[in-house]
C-alpha cells in the first residue's frame, strides 16, 4: 500500500532523515517508533506531499508522490503532530468543509459527516467551537477529519502525545477500531503504546531506519528480565547486598535513593519483595514494576549488549508528562 | 494534431473524441474552481464569524461618512466625487492589512496549512480561494457605501458615468491591495509582521504616486511611470480603458502568482 524507497531529506545542512525504506501492507498498523528529532514528523511530511525529499521517492496506493501527488493525498487522511485544527469554527462545520476540500459529493455530504461523528464519538460536541474542546477531545476531531473522506491510507503523526492517561487509553482503542478498515501509519515515542496498538514497528533513530519487527519480536529482544522499584524509609547500608541473596534477582542498582532490582522475565517477585521488606523493618514506601523506556530499547538494539541501564522513567510519567 | 484527425476516414469519432476531450477538461475546471469556491467561502465565513469584519465595517462606514460629509455635503452637490473616492482608497490602505494578515501567516502559525495543503488541493487553488474569500469581503465594504452616492444620484446631479467608473476602480483598488496583502502573508508565519509588510508596501505605492503628480523633475516622471495607483486614478475620470483593467488584473495576478510561489517553496526548504 505504501512503499519508501531510500528516502532522504536535508534541511540546509541538518540531514533529517538518510536513506529510509519501507513498505506497509494493506491493513497494517505499523508504529513508527523513535525519540524526538529521530525524523518521524519529516517522512510523515514526505509522504503526505507536505515537502519534497531531497532525494529518494515513494508511492502510496500505487501513486508516486511527485507525479501524482492529487492522487495520493486523495488516498490519505493525515493526522499532524499538535492536532492544528482551525479553532473559530464548530466542529459540524469544520468536518463538513474538511469533507467537501477532499471530494466528498454534496449529496450524502452531511451523512458522512454524521457517520464519522458517530465512529469518533465527537456528536456529543458536534456544535461546539473547536478552540472550547478538551485536548482529548480535539484529538477525536483531529482523528474524524482525517477519514472524513474515508481514505484507504492514515497517517497519524504521535495521535497520544499530551494526552492524559484516561484519554490516551481512550485514542488507542479508537486507531485500533479504525485500522480494521484502514491502514496506518502512526509515529510515537512510547514502546508501549506500539505493542499496544500495531502489528509491525519500525524503529528509527537519527534519521535512520534501525529496526523493522513485529512489537513482540522487538520486546522479546529488548526484555530479558524485569525491573521493580523499592524505595525504603530505613534501609541499612547493606540493604542491596541482602536484595541480591533473594532468590530470583540477579542484580541490583542504587539510584537516587531508590533500588532498581532486575529479576529474571515472568519471574513476578513483588510479593516477595515487600514481604521480605516488611519482616526486616525496613519502611516500604513506594513499590512498582518498571517499563523500559524507549532510550533503553535503543541503547540495547544499537548496542545489542543487555545490559540495560533503567532510567527513572516509568510508563506512567510518559503518557502522562509529555508536553 | 487536429489538422492530422481530419484525415482521419472515421470523422464523426474524431469529434466525438474532441467533444469528450473538452468535455472532461470542462468538468476538471468545474472541479477546480468548486474547490478555489469551498475554500473563498470558508474564508468569508471566517471573517464573518468574529467580530474582525464587523470592526472593520464599521470604522470604514464611518470613516466614509466622515468624508462624505466633509468633502461632498458641504459643497454643492454638483462637485466631482473623486475626491471622495480618493479619500476611500486612503482607508483602504489601513484596512486592507488587517483584513489580510491573518490569511496565511495565521495558517502557518497555527500549522493548520499542513492540513489545508495535504489536502487533495493545488497551491493555485489554495492561493485564488483565500483571495476570493477576502476580495469577498471587501466587496461588502464596497457595496456599504453605495448609499453615498445614491443620495448623490437623487439631491445633486452628477454623472452617473463617473460615479460607476469610480467605484470601479475602487473595487479594483481594493483588489490590488488585497493580493499584495496576501503575499506578505505568505512570507511569514507572524501576522504582526506580515501586516506591517502589507501596509509598508501599501504606503511605498502611495508615495510614489503624490510624488508622481507632485513632483516635475526626472523622478516625477520615473514615479508618474511607475505608479500603480494612477491608472486606477485615470479610471475615476469617467473613462474605463480596457488597458487599466487588463493591467490591473496583471498586478492581481503577479502578486498572488509570486504569493504561490512561496507558499510553494516550502516543499524545498
Ligand atoms: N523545518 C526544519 N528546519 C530545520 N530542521 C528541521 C526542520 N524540521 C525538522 N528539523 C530537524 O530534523 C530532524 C528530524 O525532525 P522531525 O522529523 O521533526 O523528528 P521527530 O518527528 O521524530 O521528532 C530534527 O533534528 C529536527 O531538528
Ligand atoms: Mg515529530
């Protein structure tokens, strides 16, 4: 459905993406996986005839994106990084001009409109100015002007980015609902939400394609063992070392006061934990099972050693946090 | 090649195929300008949804009255009106860059431009909507003060010719103005900047015309040349030269061709 071919783009002397491919087949989710900068938003923009690659090309649908640019973004719904979406207008109208832009007939105009409101649960707020929405809100109109015109194609530039956790739960079921008869191409930076939600990721860094998986291949390949945090109100000087002799851990690390112990996967050794951290007095004040975060991913699939250096990061500071 | 079709022995298939030919370029052109139409009108609509248009409206009708009042009432009512039209395009030139400082940069600033030009849209379209949906605007503000002149037509006795000339090259004025304010906007992303740069431009054309009938040296002649403004000018006399208009709709047409060109630009950036 879409093909990369070694894609290049330069912005004067900053190379922002070098030599990328790939292909998405009809159907797919794929995950567009990297931090920020590593050139997710430029190829996004490529491929939604926003710019020109420097060098390189791709087609979508069978259309190549210079000759028959029409064409493609005919194919496309296209979701930018920030939802901008014009903020005097009622949302009604404002699906009901993105719908008539993009060729939808007259006839059967306002329909479509109504059918998508439905899809994206956005009726709720049809008549309401865009600029009074919540931001979880916007999103959902921000994801309905994007198949207004029912395209084959949907591009989603970090669809959860800012959101709270509540309502990022709420976006990822509704892209899942919607790859069913749509397929997608959305960027993030959480590892997460990839597994949660595409069937193929590909990892970029510094502009360059460094992994193509499935998410579940790529978190077997990245998770050998598991981390829980503990945090103590009196621990000994020797706490790590006894942490250490409990059966299961294999190894243990000091930092900003809180102990990362690293267990071996499917091992779930928090009952343990807080049972052994109880009987010793030592205060348990805070107890949790850390995700990778995706500089973790990186680190191990660049460097392919295992050893993982966890940075206080958990999941929930990255739905939460990123603004 | 139509030279060649003639030959051809089946005749009547080859106008067929000119006929469909033509035909389908009908219907693209019919497609194009109902997309360059969505866009005019969600812009008209825009202006009139906040309360900019209504300002604006009401300080021009004004400022007109005002003028009106001082130029013409107060004289006898068989006086020429170019004054009174003169003074017009003078607000104009205020207004104009508030109207159209909003039209790209806006778009730019806000990043809803992503989504306007990954649209299926050519940047043509996109360029001829947003001026279409602003010289929308401005017709309005033209229209509003017709009654001027109408009460003109009833108590005084002017000559209706000049009076239809005059507003003529108003709206044409207008029209002029509207595409430099356009391409200012495209250059930036700020509107404050953009505006300025509209009314900069504006005030340079302006300029050059008082120096133009003002001035009798070598540089006189070089503005009176130069100036935009005096062909619109020649048009309030009474007399409409096909020549002014179609020079007129030239300078349009050069400022939104080279606004297109930088909203294009971006692609290469
Ligand atoms: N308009 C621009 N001009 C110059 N450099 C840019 C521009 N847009 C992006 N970049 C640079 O290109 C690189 C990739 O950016 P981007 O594609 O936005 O990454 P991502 O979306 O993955 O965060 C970054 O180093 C960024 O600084
Ligand atoms: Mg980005």
């Amino acid at each position: 459905m879409v093909e990369v071919e070694q894609l290049t783009k330069k912005y004067g002397e900053v190379t922002a993406i070098k030599d990328v491919s790939f292909r998405v087949e009809r159907g797919d989710i794929l995950g567009f996986l990297g931090p920020n900068g590593a050139g997710k938003t430029t190829t996004m923009r490529i491929l939604t005839c926003f710019m020109a690659p420097t060098s390189g090309t791709a087609r979508v649908g069978g259309y190549d994106i210079f000759k028959d640019s029409l064409e493609v973004r005919r194919l496309i719904g296209y979701l930018p990084e920030g939802v901008p979406l014009y903020r005097d207008m009622a949302v009604r109208k404002y699906l009901l001009y993105c719908a008539a832009l993009r060729g939808v007939p007259r006839r059967g105009r306002e329909d479509r409109v109504d059918e998508v409101m439905a899809k994206t649960h956005v009726d709720e707020f049809a008549d309401k100015i865009i600029g009074k929405l919540s931001k979880g809100q916007r999103q959902r109109v921000g994801l309905a002007q994007a198949i207004v015109h029912d395209p084959p194609v949907l591009i989603l530039d970090e669809p959860t980015a800012s959101l709270d956790p509540a309502q990022t739960r709420e976006a990822r079921e509704l892209i899942r609902t919607l790859g069913k008869d749509h397929t997608i191409i959305l960027s993030t930076h959480i590892l997460a939400e990839v597994s949660m939600v595409c069937n193929r990721v590909i990892i970029i860094d510094g502009g360059e394609v460094k992994a193509v998986d499935t998410p579940d291949n790529l978190s077997r390949q990245i998770r050998q063992s598991d981390v829980i945090q503990l945090r103590f109100k009196r621990a000994p000087s020797d706490a790590a070392q006894q942490l250490r002799k409990l059966k299961g851990v294999q190894r243990v690390q000091q930092q900003d006061g809180a102990f990362m112990v690293e267990t071996s996967l499917d091992a779930d050794l928090r009952e343990e934990l807080a049972a052994f951290a109880v009987n010793k007095g030592w205060g348990l004040l805070e107890l949790r099972r850390m995700e990778l975060s995706l500089e973790d991913a990186f680190i191990e699939i660049t460097s392919g050693h295992v050893e993982r250096i966890v940075a206080a990061s958990s999941e929930a500071r990255q739905e939460g946090g990123t603004d | 090649m139509a030279v060649r079709q003639q030959s051809v022995p089946v005749a009547e298939r080859t106008t067929s195929q000119v006929q469909r030919a033509s035909r389908a370029g009908l219907a693209g052109l019919g497609a194009s300008l109902q997309t360059i139409g969505i866009i005019a009108l969600k812009e008209l609509r825009t202006y009139f949804t906040s309360w900019m248009a209504y300002a604006l409206i009401a300080v021009y009708l004004f400022i007109a009255g005002f003028i009106y009042w001082v130029v013409v009432g107060r004289m006898s009512h068989s006086l020429p009106l170019s004054p009174f039209f003169a003074e017009l395009a003078i607000i104009l030139m205020f207004i104009v860059p508030l109207l159209t400082m909003r039209l790209l940069a806006e778009e730019k600033s806000t990043g809803t431009v992503e989504l306007l030009l990954t649209s299926p849209v050519t940047d043509w379209q996109v360029v001829l909507g947003k001026f279409f949906g602003v010289f929308g605007v401005h017709t309005v503000l033209v229209l509003l003060t017709a009654h001027f002149p109408i009460m003109l037509f009833k108590w005084g006795n002017v000559d209706k010719g000049i009076i239809w000339s005059s507003y003529l090259s108003l709206w044409l004025t207008g029209g002029i103005f509207l595409s430099i304010g356009l391409w200012a906007s495209s250059l930036t992303d700020s509107q404050v900047v953009s505006g300025f740069l509209a009314f900069g431009v504006l005030l340079m054309l302006w300029l050059v015309n008082i120096f133009g009938f003002t001035m009798q040296n070598a540089f006189g002649e070089f503005c009176r040349h130069v100036s935009v403004l005096s062909h619109l000018e020649d048009m309030t006399s009474g007399v409409i030269d096909t020549k002014d208009l179609v020079y007129c709709v030239s300078v349009i047409g050069f400022f939104l061709f080279w606004a297109k060109q930088v909203l294009e630009s971006r692609k290469w950036k």
